[in-house]
C-alpha cells in the first residue's frame, strides 16, 4: 500500500520518537516510525524479525523515506478504530494534511 495523497496524514510524537500516520490506498492506515541515528542502520529485514506482523509486506513498504527521512512501518493497514486508539497515545500531534473529500 502507497500513501494516499489525498488522504488523512499527522504526525505525533511520544517517548523520543516521532510517528506518522497515513491513509493508505485502502482507506485504512499506516503507521510509521522514525529510524533515528540509533537505528539508522537497521535492514527491513531486522525490522520484520522484531514485528513479525510485517513479514507478508513487501521491502519498499517496510522503509520509506518520507520528506527526505527514513521511516519504518509499524502498524500496517489498521482500521479507524485502531488509529484512534494509537492516536490518542500521541503527545504534540499535528495534522499535515486533512482528508480531500470531492
């Protein structure tokens, strides 16, 4: 799944990191983490060992760069219901782009 363009798009932050959140194609969404230069050098295979859920989703999807940095997924076409739960954990979150509806 690609991000929507036009779809919901935050970004939050909680516990040193930042995440992003994503409408996919699908109309569900992803969750992204930052890779900080921590983990900077972490592979998507070492990433999918940690989050077996994630081992069906193909490499290009597991480490995006999103404006110019590198994300990884984290949760992977959850529902609305699901995003909000994750949503409401955030500190300091920011709307980048709100849904266009036609």
């Amino acid at each position: 799944m690609e991000i929507n363009n036009n779809g919901f798009a935050l970004k939050g932050h909680k516990v040193g990191n930042d995440y992003y959140i994503f409408e996919n194609e699908a109309g569900n969404y992803n969750v992204y983490q930052d890779l900080h230069e921590i983990n900077e050098g972490t592979t998507v295979l070492e990433i999918k060992e940690i989050l077996p859920h994630l081992k069906q989703i193909s490499d290009e999807e597991v480490i995006i760069q999103y404006r110019n940095e590198p994300v990884f997924l984290l949760l992977h076409n959850i529902n609305i219901q699901e995003m909000n739960i994750f949503r409401l954990s955030l500190e300091n979150e920011i709307i980048i782009r709100k849904k266009n509806v036609d």
